[in-house]
C-alpha cells in the first residue's frame, strides 16, 4: 500500500512520540525513590525599609559596600549558582531577587544567614521565598533532549518573568495520554516563541506549589503573547492557581542598591 514503505524500498523506523509515563504513581512498577544528584532552586524577593534610605550617607555606603561584597562572594562559590535581578519600578511589594542554584540546599540557608548578619540584611524583609527542584519534564520528547530543567546558563535574558504554579487536583486524576495530549497542545501553541526560553521546576512536597515556572527572555512584549495564547489552550482549564507574577529585570547587584538607595 502507498505510504507503508520509503522511495528505496525500506521499512521506515517507527516514530518516536513523546515520553509518557504510564504508571505516574510508581504502583505497578514498583519504583523506587529517586536520590540522583539534581540541583534545587530558590527565588529570594527582598523589600528594603524605607527609613534606609534616611540614614546618613556615609551609614548608606557602608552598608551597601559589605553587602555587595557579600554577593559577589557568593556569585563566586563553586556551590551555587548566583543571579540577580531588581524588581524597582516594576512591582510595589518587592524591590530585587535573587535566583539561587544549588545541589545542596542547605546553601540557601548559609547564604541567607549571612545577609541577616550584614547591616543592610538588617532592613531587608524577605517577602517571598519559593523553593524547587529541577527534574526531567514527563510531557517533552526525551529525544529531542528537551525539558531537562534549569540549564547552567541560566538567566541569560534581561529578563526573568517567575511565578509559582498548582495544577488542580483533577488534572492528576486524568489519564496520562488524556494529559499528554494537551500538553503537546500547549507545546505547539509555545512553539514560536522562539525569543521566550522556559525552566519549569518542581515544589511537590517543599513548598506550597507544584511547580515554579520561569521564561528567560530579552523580549517582554513576546511573553506577554505567549502567555495570553496559552491560556486559549485545554491545558489552562485546569490551572488552580498561577500567581503572584513577577517581571525581574536583570541587573548587577551594586546597581540595585543604587536604584534603592542612591549608594553609588
């Protein structure tokens, strides 16, 4: 019959379709747990006290010196990976982020014992701390060598838009390919957006979402098509919740606390 064979003659190989994990809650398989080496995300959003900025200069300067010494010293640990982005301008309840990568996150946590030693860390509330951990997506074509997560270069667009993320408890009563084929419909609703670069992230069980999704992108206006059209797809029906959203402008840390301060 025409179609079942190539123009030489042979067999063509199968199609490989996405990876689909039939047996999700690891009953049939008996799977075990999974302890392999990942790396485990925190985004840390700070808000500065106003009555910083009404200290004297010299105060100021001090501060904002041991501070930007102490991030840089952590920029430079072979233990975490280190971005920082201000939120000034952009959203009225945090003023920076910082995006931590680690395979340990207990680094976390040294890290942030040492911004509340500082002086600064002193007038620093930290808003919102989200936690996740990287792992391979279950609904992206593993030969394609996609959905791996975060990558090491990560954050390379002046912009990261971030939000936590929960599926309602319905999606996961659905049947894997009832799910995976709304999630090839989400794939190729995405798909050309090419200026948009995505790190999904998973929180089951470590904070109160399931996922933290995070589009890296030098292109505001294109996430922002994105997003609308994604929520045209199935998929959204059954987003329970996807907020707050944040638009974190990349940016050095001495150069935020010169837009929150005047420490220049």
């Amino acid at each position: 019959m025409a179609g079942e064979h190539s123009p030489e003659g042979t067999v063509p190989s199968p199609r490989r379709g996405p990876s689909v994990d039939l047996d999700p809650t690891g009953i049939v398989s008996g799977k075990v747990p999974d302890r392999q080496h990942r790396q485990f995300l925190n985004y840390a959003f700070y808000r500065l006290d106003p009555v910083f900025r009404r200290l004297p200069a010299d105060e100021r300067r001090a501060a904002g010196t041991e501070f930007i010494e102490l991030v840089r010293k952590w920029e430079s640990s072979e233990d975490l990976i280190l971005r920082t982005y201000s939120l000034v301008g952009l959203r009225a309840d945090v003023d920076f982020m910082l995006w931590r990568i680690a395979y340990d996150p207990l680094c976390f946590q040294s890290m942030e014992a040492a911004i509340r030693r500082s002086r600064l860390g002193a007038y620093l509330s930290q808003v919102y701390s989200l936690l996740s951990l990287q792992r391979r997506s279950p609904y992206v074509n593993k030969m394609k060598g996609a959905g791996e997560g975060v990558e090491l270069e990560a954050g390379q667009g002046k912009y990261l838009f971030v939000y936590p993320f929960t599926k309602t408890r319905s999606w996961y009563r659905l049947s894997p390919h009832a799910r995976q084929g709304m999630m090839d419909e989400h794939i190729a609703a995405s798909a050309p957006f090419k200026g948009v670069r995505l790190n999904t992230s998973y929180s089951y069980g470590i904070d109160d979402q399931d996922f933290m999704v995070a589009f890296d992108s030098d292109y505001p206006q294109e996430f922002v098509d994105l997003v609308g059209r994604l929520r045209y797809t199935e998929a959204s029906l059954y987003t329970q919740r996807d907020t707050p959203m944040f638009t974190c402008a990349k940016a050095p840390i001495d150069a935020i606390l010169a837009q929150l301060a005047n420490m220049d």
